[in-house]
C-alpha cells in the first residue's frame, strides 16, 4: 500500500475500522517503521515525533490506533487482561497482512513495546528489529501505583477532558487498560519467555526517571537477549520520545544504520 498522505484514515482489518496514518511512501526495499502507541496512546498522542524519526531515517513509517482507542472501532466488549498477546499475535499480524507490510521495523513505547517485543518472540522472522521505549517485562510495584494513581486522577477533573480530545470512546480506552492492569489476574503477567525467543535486534530505551517501571525492564532484556541495546536516559520520565526525542531519534538511527537498515 502507498500513500504520501498524512493525514489519519481508516482502514478495514477483519472487518474492523482501524485509525492509521502512513508517512512517506513505500519503497521496493525500505523497511516499515510501525509505531505502536502506548496503553492510553493513539495515532494523534504521538504528536509529531513519528514524523520527526521517519525524516530523520528517512524510512516509510505507519502509525495506528488499536481498537478501543483513537478514532479506531470500539472494544465489543471488556478488554481482556491478555490483551497485550492478543494484540501481538493476533490483531498486529492481521494489520501487517492489510497494509502489505512484511519485514517491518517495530517501533513501541511502553504498552505497545511490550506488544512489539511478544510479537518478535511469536514470530522470530517478520521483524528487522524492535526498538522497545519504556518496555513492560512483568509487573514492579511502582507500575501498579501509578495506575492506580492516575485512575484516581480519572475520576476527578480534567483527566478525562484531556483525554477526550484523542479517543472516541474515551471510558472505554481508560478503564479497558486501567481495569486490565489493577486486576488480579495481571499480576501474573510476564513476557520474559517472548523476549527470550525472539531473534532479531533489539534497542531498549528507558528513562531514568520512569514513574511505571524500574530500568531493571530493560536490564532484564539484555540479560535475556546478549547484544541488545541499552540506552538510559536522565532526567526523563516514561515517554522518552517527549522527554528527550533527539537522543532517541540518535539512537535509534545509530542501532539502525549499524542493521544496515
């Protein structure tokens, strides 16, 4: 599929409106930067940043909304606290499919790194390389607080109000992910055996001062994968493409161009 548009559309992937957004055009060989959002995150939340790396690559990029958030289709129904493998193995393949994208460069931040990271260990030989912003390994304490907080925060003024203005459904995309996270059944969740069965490069980039994670996630990534990346960022909290997107769009050119990407 190519597109020089940029401006968000819908596309239909089994049957369901999904918001995407494609940067650039395709090439014969350029690989695909695919951006996957955050837990509260959709196409309009990455701001301009996915624009600024695919520029500074000067790569093709494709940037959506999964279901339940953004402009996509609503959840049918409550969002399962697997959510993360099912958007890994199952909605993310069936998207790649749609917009005919076979070797892409998976590009996640928190949520959707994690969800990048399942999928390279599901399917070792469809990325060229993950770069992993804020990744979730397993559940910390501090992660479960912060949720916990900010869902507090929800009921309150000017957190829903703000969040509005990216999602159509805005309870649906808040509570899908807050309930996944604070249930009981989450505390469980882990994807150390995901990252150790993937194959291709990693680059994980984590901020020193990251309220949902400790840099033990990342740590654990080298320690499961020998020769990935590690990039930690001072003075930067859980969104490092906002905190300190020249240093992320440094590193994530310096990993890639090594790739020969």
């Amino acid at each position: 599929m190519k597109s020089r548009a940029d401006e968000p559309r819908h596309i239909l992937v089994d049957g369901r409106r999904i918001e995407c957004r494609r940067i650039g055009e395709d090439g014969p060989s350029a690989p695909v930067l695919v951006f996957l959002h955050e837990g509260l995150g959709s196409v309009r939340m990455w701001r301009d940043f996915p624009d600024r790396l695919c520029a500074a690559l000067g790569l093709p990029g494709l940037v959506y909304s999964r279901l339940g958030y953004g402009a996509s289709d609503p959840l049918s129904g409550p969002r399962n606290w697997r959510f993360m493998h099912e958007e890994a193995t199952v909605a993310l393949p069936a998207l790649l499919r749609t917009c005919a994208i076979e070797r892409p460069i998976l590009f996640g931040h928190s949520d959707g790194a994690s969800i990048a990271l399942i999928h390279a260990g599901t399917f070792p030989e469809v990325p060229r390389a993950v770069v992993a912003l804020a990744p979730h390994l397993f559940v910390e304490p501090v992660c479960i607080e912060s949720i916990a907080a900010i869902t507090r925060d929800y009921a309150g003024p000017g957190l829903r109000e703000r969040l509005a203005r990216y999602h159509s459904d805005v309870d649906g995309a808040f509570h899908g992910w807050s309930d996944a996270w604070l249930s009981d059944e989450f505390a469980a969740w882990n994807i150390e055996d995901a990252v150790a069965a993937s194959r291709c490069p990693i680059l994980a980039i984590q901020g020193e001062n990251d309220q949902y994670g400790t840099m033990r996630q990342i740590e654990r990534i080298a320690e499961l994968r020998p020769g990935a990346r590690l990039v930690r960022l001072p003075d930067c909290r859980h969104s490092p493409q906002f905190d300190r997107p020249d240093e992320v769009i440094a590193a994530t050119g310096e990993f890639l161009r090594g790739l020969g990407a």
